[in-house]
C-alpha cells in the first residue's frame, strides 16, 4: 500500500497541471475517506522520507532529489497539523532531530559536491546595479525640474517599487550557497516543507510553546557564534588565529543555515505563502491562516524580535568581508583564506533577507513594533559594504520595506525615520574607534534622502561631531576617515544650499504679506480690534519665528561646514582639498542667502511690530523676539575673512588640479561678498597668483624661496609631494594659467567683483599683454577674454598696453585727428628695448618670450573691433 501511494505524493507536485489536479482529487478522496490505516501509513510515510531526505539530496542526483522533497512535501501538506505535531512534540530532540536533517540538507558542507559545469553555469553574476541610484537621480531631477514639495513623490506610483524589485530580487531567495547543491525547483520544495511544518506548529492549539522551542533550537547557534566572537575579542585574538582554530570557520556556516530556515519559517506564516500553497494545491480549506487570531500575532512578533535581537549582534557585523575592511584597520595582514571572506559574506546576505521577510511578514507592525528603527541602521551601513551581494541584499530589501510601509522611495522611508537614524549615527560618532564606518553611513543616508533639506533641523549635533573629527587631533587619530567626513559633510552642504535657495523669496514674499497688511492699517480698511483678533496676531507671529529659526538653523549648519572644512583647502591631498572648495562654494552661496533672508525679515519684523502697536497687543512684544542678539547674523564676511588665507596657501601648493578649482572658488567668493573686501588682501597677496602667470610653461621653474624648496611638513600628515619626482607638463601648466586667465576675466566683467582688481590692476593687465604678445597658441582665447574683461574695467590702459608694442614696429603710424592731439610718437616713445614696453613696467618680467608681433597684430585690432571703438564716445 505504502509504494502506490508515494507514486500519488509524486504526482501531486508534478510540473503538468492535469496530472497534479487529478493527484490532488485522487488524494483529497483518499484523505477524508478518515481512516486509521491511512494515517498511519502517512505517518510512517513522512517518517522515512524525513530520514532518507539528506542522503538523496547529496546525492548528487536532482530528479531523484526532486521528486523525494516533492513527496515529502505533499505528505506534511495533506498529513496535516496533527501529522507534523505527532512528530515533533514528542520531545526536544525529536524537534532538534527535524531541525538537523534540513541543516544537512540546506549546509554549506555541500558547496562543491556537483560537476564543474554546473558549477560555472549557476555562478551568478557579479556585477549589476543598485536601484537606488536610477532612484536617486529621479528624485533630484523632480525635485528640481518639477519643483516636488517631497523628493519627488508627486509622480511616483506606490506599486511600482516592490513589483519592481520583485522582478530582480525574489524574497525570500534561495540561499547563494544553494546553487552548488540543487536547483531552485529543490529548494522550493524543501523551503516549502519547512514553511508548512512552521505554520502547522504555530496554528496547532496542543503546541502552544513549541514554536518558540524550535526558533531557540535555530536562535542556539547564533549564540554560540556571538560567544566564539566575543571570547576572540576578550583575548584579543587576531582574526587569523580565530579563523586558524578548529571549529571557529564552520560556526558561521552553520549560523547561515540557522538563518535560512528561521527565514523560510517565518515567511510561512505570511499571507503571501498562504497564497503560494492554495495555488499549488488549489485548495483554500486545510489550513488556517495565523493572522486573525490577536494571541497568536503577538507571540508572532515576540518570536521575530528574538531572532533580530540575535540578527542584529554587532560581533556578527564586525566580522570581515574582505582584506580592504577590519584587518587593514587593525594592521592585520595575514593569510586568510577567501573562501571565509565569501562564508561571512553570505551570513550577512542571508540575515538582511531575513529582515526582508520579516516585514513582509508582519506588514505596517514591522514598524509599529519597533523593528524597521532597530534594523533600518544597519541596512543602510551595508548599502556602501565592499561585498556586492551584501550591498545588493540591502538595496532590494530597503526598497521592499519602503513598498510595504507606503513609502513611494527610500528617500521617504528614511526621511521618516531620520531622527532614529540619527541618533544612531550621532551615538558612534563618538566611539569612532569601534566604529569607523560612520561617515560612510552618514553620506549614504543623505545620498538615499537625495537633497536631504527635510532633515537638516537634525543635523546640528553629527555636525557638531563631524567638526570636531576634522579638526588637527580628529584628523591625528582618525587620518584614515578624513575624506569620508569630508564626503559627508558635503552632502550637508549640498543640502543646505537647496534649502537657502528658497530662503529669500520666502522672507521677501512674507515682507509684502506684512506690508499689505500694515498698508491696510494704515488706509482704515481693517485692523481693529473687532477685525484682528490677538489669536490671529499670534499665529503670525509663530510662523514668523518658526522660519526665522529655521533660517539660522540653515545659516548654522552652513557655518560649521565652513569651519570644519576650511584648514583642509591646503591639504597636500588633492581628493580632501577638491572636495573642501566644494563646501566652501556652497557654504558661502548659503550664507549669503541667509544673510539677504535677514534683510528682509528684519523688515518684516518692523512692519509685524508696528502692527502690534497699532492694535495695542504689547503683550505680544516680548514674543517678537526684541532682545535677540543681531550680531550672530553677520556670518558672510568673518567667513570669508578667516577661509582666505588657506586659499592663499592653496595657490601656494604645488597641487595644479586644486588650484584650478581654487580659481573658481575664489570667483564665486568675490562675486558674492563683493569685490571691495577683497581689493586689500589681493593687493597684499595677489603675488602668489600673478607669479603662475609670470613665468613660461615651456621654462623650468625655480623655487622663489627658501621655504618652497623644503615645505614646512606637519609630522602627522602624509608626504603627497615628495613622491613626485617629475615637475608637471607644460599642457597641465598651460591648462592652470587658463584657469587663472578665466578668473582675471569673470572677476573684471563683474560690477559687484570687479573693485577687488583696483589695487592691483596695473600689474594684472601687464602681466595678461605680455601673454598675449608672446603668441603662445594655447592661451590667445584666455588671454583675449581676460583683455576683454580688464577693458571693460579701464579701456585706455589695457589700449596704452597694447599700442605700446603694437605701434613700435608699425610703419604706417596714423595721424592724429586734428592738431588739437599730438602725434602717437610723442605719446608712446619707441622702447630703445623690450624691456622698456610699458606692459614689462606695469606687469615686473616678461612672459620669457620675444614678443610676436603677428599676435600682437591679432590682439589689437579685436579689441578695437570689440571695446576700443565702441567705448571711444562713451
């Protein structure tokens, strides 16, 4: 009897829906005939195909495997909760025997049993993409282009993210070990068994307590695991000496294994398993779904808050994934084998799947229950792990919780739960010794956030901390974790200046609302007692201070990042001094908006207090804030004042690519502040900029001092230069005094910048003349730019200049208009030498060229054509 009817279990999974169907129909018949004989032949049947199991499956045989998982699944399926119960409540070890046979078969020990070609053929893929970058880009171009007032969420459907994902990334997935033994039809076949059994035993009223008998079983070898990792770091061992110890390897593997049945049992607890089993029985009436009963859900989320309690250890997260990460950071540099690098590798994919279908699982209560803020850290410190399996695990799983929480994108997702991501970075910020990874976790939740402007209210203490890392003692003990703060604290920037953007309109839009108001007073229109009420009044009051602060909330943050950044623009490393004038753009475009938002809401605040007066609620004087300290917004120009003397040191750098960022920083800076702040300092420093401009490319250059010979070299900082033993081609040379051309010109075309020219504008346009006569190829287009602009400055010096060598070797000299003028002879005597040209008095030293004539010709005549002859009656 038992032969015929496992042939019946076998064809009730088959591939062909009729013969499954008629299987089913046949075995339902069979089932609910009630008979004792039956059961017990199901019984003895499930028992020895639970026993057999782990023999086939490493068999290395698949139809053979298939079809024993296949019959084994239907038996506990029409068996039933009484079938599974009877076996496993027996005892404690009839439930850990259970456990151990889907070890065995689901173990990494049979990693390479399996042919060579299968192997290579079920490798997947190691590259792709993270769909939170395609993500990213779409919620900063909405944000931009359409003006969204949430990251994008107006053109977003809240179906598409998880069906999305879903398609590239299935949860719960077969484990990445797995490939190596079966095919996904097997491991659906065991995951399937394993989910059953799980829903059987928690909906079995004669099993209560069980359940959390074999999630303990699972939970025990975590905890041996975490007792093995904490015993390493209380002795101190290195990683190799505990990898090296019998024993200590395999635990993680069978943690891995722990996790993935946990997982599959979890998950058969879900109403999305429920639907998976009634469409492959097509059946709707055997079991019964967990979800109705309130007992039984609040002992399925104890269970769930066990297993993350042991998921999220911070022992198992400390383990490496590769050379790159903890050995290099405790000077280890032994031999390890890279398969344990893989095996830890897919403990942590495996754990991040689980909290995956842990929110499937529990849907909205995966938040409400306190697990999303628990989890959502960790997830988002593995979006920049170097493992890319890890780091694709938390991006699909991310998106799959933001889908189930009603986030239309992570950005959402993390917006709202920024304040317990931000406690959390705020809490290891300060123990960076056990935690370096945090500046990297900090810029990738402002990268998923997109602008990051909702959150910046929260970022005034990390800021805090950040500053304080960036400092010289931060920079001493941590000099590895310099630029990631540097990358983060970009990212702030970037953030605070989207949001002061719209800072100005805002206050002036505000001012025109109070001064309408106050023109209506003043006409009698309204604005008496009777038509303004106090309330009222307060109410505008209160939105007048809430955006006050949180204008200096803007201008602050923008403040610190200054201050945090500014000593590393003469940082001899080129990736932490770019990335510092890229703060110091941003941070000063910030503070000038804040300080034009001041203007206004200071006028805005005079218009509100004439109001009250009027009215005669003096009451409300004191909530206007009129004791307030005003200097604090004076925070543009004390800036400035204490970031140029590093942009000085910048230009005094060897570090050619800073220093032509430092050229459009310095224009943005002067354009901003106004060129008559900085009329003094370029006069006093302008040296260090014009000498680049002095000398030819094509010469080679001597050290103008003693101390740019042997730099002054701090003794924690690295020796970038000395490295260099070649001096910078002649094209990078030519490429740095462009740059310098195209600030001469962009500060001269500019009314607000041009005044900090003034002092030094002589030297400027001889130095730019005698460039352009010397005919170099590269440079006539800048030179003639940089012309253009100090004409629009001073016209008949840049002509004196300019006529000087051009009318020197001219033969036909025109005649003066009238007698009234003298001839040019007389206004510009021939020089006896090249060394008597004006532009060689006005500008020190010649380009190191002889002057071409030809170039000279070229020159002269545009600037006629474009300024000279335009400007001659102006």
């Amino acid at each position: 009897m038992l032969f015929p009817q496992e042939c019946l279990f076998v064809l009730v999974c088959d591939d062909s829906e009729d013969v499954s169907s008629e299987a089913q129909t046949f075995t339902e018949i069979l089932v609910s005939s009630g008979q004792n004989q039956i059961e017990q032949d199901m019984s003895e049947v499930f028992s020895r195909l639970l026993e057999k199991l782990p023999r086939v499956v490493m068999a290395d045989e698949e139809s053979l495997a298939l079809s024993h998982a296949r019959k084994l699944l239907a038996v506990t399926y029409y068996g039933g909760p009484r079938l599974v119960a009877d076996y496993l409540l027996v005892s404690p070890v009839a439930a850990a025997r259970f456990l151990d046979v889907f070890a065995l078969c689901l173990s990494q020990n049979s990693v390479f049993t399996g042919p060579l070609n299968q192997l290579a053929a079920k490798r997947p893929l190691k590259s792709g993409f993270m769909h939170s970058i395609s993500e990213i880009k779409a919620i900063t171009s909405n944000a931009h282009e359409e003006k969204s007032e949430f990251l994008g969420s107006q053109n977003w459907n809240k179906s598409r993210p998880y069906e999305h994902v879903k398609n590239e990334y299935e949860l719960p997935n077969m484990p990445p070990w797995f490939v190596h033994v079966g095919s996904r039809k097997l491991y659906q076949a065991l995951s399937g068994i394993l989910r059953l059994v799980s829903l059987y035993i928690f909906t079995d009223s004669r099993s209560e307590g069980s359940y959390s008998v074999l999630i303990d079983i699972l939970l025990g070898h975590f905890r041996n695991l975490t007792s093995e990792l904490r015993t390493r770091e209380h002795r101190n061992d290195s990683w190799q000496s505990w990898y090296k110890r019998t024993g200590s390897a395999h635990l993680v593997r069978r943690a891995s294994t722990a996790s993935c049945i946990l997982n599959e049992m979890i998950y058969g607890l879900s109403d999305q398993a429920s639907t998976s089993f009634n469409g492959m029985f097509r059946n709707k009436g055997i079991y019964v779904n967990s979800n109705g009963n309130e007992n039984a859900r609040i002992h399925l989320i104890d269970c769930i808050g066990s297993i993350l309690h042991e998921y999220l250890s911070p022992e198992i997260w400390n383990i490496p994934l590769g050379f790159s990460d903890t050995l290099e950071q405790f000077g280890e540099d032994g031999d390890i084998n890279l398969h344990v690098f893989n095996d830890n590798g897919m403990l942590h994919q495996v754990i991040i799947e689980g909290i995956g279908i842990f929110n499937i699982c529990l849907g909205e209560e995966f938040s409400s229950s306190g697990f999303l803020h628990t989890s959502l850290y960790m997830l988002l410190e593995n979006i920049i792990c170097s493992n890319f399996e890890v780091r694709r695990a938390s991006d699909s799983v991310l998106h799959v919780i933001s889908a189930t929480q009603n986030c239309p994108t992570v950005g959402h997702l993390v917006l709202a739960n920024s304040d317990y991501v931000i406690d959390s970075i705020c809490r290891q910020l300060r123990h960076l010794d056990l935690n370096p990874h945090v500046p990297n976790v900090l810029s990738a939740m402002l990268s998923f956030v997109g602008v990051a402007d909702k959150i910046l209210p929260l970022l005034e203490e990390p800021m805090h901390a950040v500053s304080m890392e960036l400092e010289i003692l931060g920079r001493h003990h941590h000099p590895n974790l310099t630029l990631p703060f540097l990358k983060a604290v970009a990212e702030i920037a970037k953030a605070s200046k989207h949001e002061a953007d719209k800072l100005p309109n805002q206050a002036e839009s505000y001012k025109k609302d109070m001064n309408a108001k106050m023109s209506e007073l003043n006409s009698g229109i309204c604005m008496n007692a009777a038509n303004m009420q106090e309330e009222e009044l307060e109410s505008i009051i209160f939105e007048f201070n809430d955006s006050k602060r949180y204008r200096r909330i803007v201008g602050s943050i923008a403040g610190s990042c200054l201050v945090s950044v500014t000593p590393l623009i003469a940082s001899a490393d080129p990736a932490s001094c770019l990335t510092a004038l890229d703060v110091i753009e941003d941070g000063i475009i910030v503070l000038s908006k804040v300080e034009e938002a001041y203007k206004h809401e200071s006028e805005t605040k005079e218009a509100i207090r004439e109001i009250i007066e009027s009215c005669s609620f003096y009451n409300l004087l004191d909530t206007l804030g009129a004791d307030e300290d005003e200097t604090v917004e004076n925070r543009l120009l004390p800036a400035v004042n204490k970031i140029w003397p590093f942009l000085v040191s910048c230009f005094r750098s060897k570090n050619l690519v800073a220093i032509k960022k430092c050229c459009r920083t310095i224009t943005t800076v002067v354009q901003i502040c106004g060129g008559d702040f900085f009329s003094r300092r370029f006069h006093s420093d302008g040296a260090h900029f014009w000498k680049l401009l002095s000398t030819s490319p094509f010469q080679k250059k001597k050290p103008f001092s003693k101390e740019e010979r042997t730099p002054l070299q701090l003794p924690y900082r690295k020796s970038w230069t000395e490295d260099s033993s070649s001096n910078p081609s002649e094209i990078s040379n030519l490429k740095l005094q462009i740059a310098i051309l195209e600030m001469i010109s962009d500060l001269s075309k500019n009314k607000r910048s041009a005044p900090s020219l003034d002092p030094v504008f002589k030297k400027i346009s001889g130095v730019v003349v005698g460039i352009a006569c010397s005919g170099v190829k590269g440079l006539q287009g800048a030179c003639e730019n940089a012309l253009v602009g100090l004409a629009s400055v001073d016209p008949d010096l840049v002509w004196l200049l300019l006529a000087d060598v051009y009318y020197s070797r001219k033969g036909n000299i025109p005649c003066p208009p009238s007698d009234e003028f003298p001839e040019i002879g007389e206004v510009l005597p021939i020089p006896s030498s090249s060394k008597e040209y004006l532009y060689v008095l006005y500008g020190g030293q010649s380009y190191g060229f002889d002057v071409d004539f030809n170039a000279v010709e070229i020159v002269y005549k545009k600037l006629c054509a474009e300024v000279f002859t335009s400007q001659t009656y102006k």
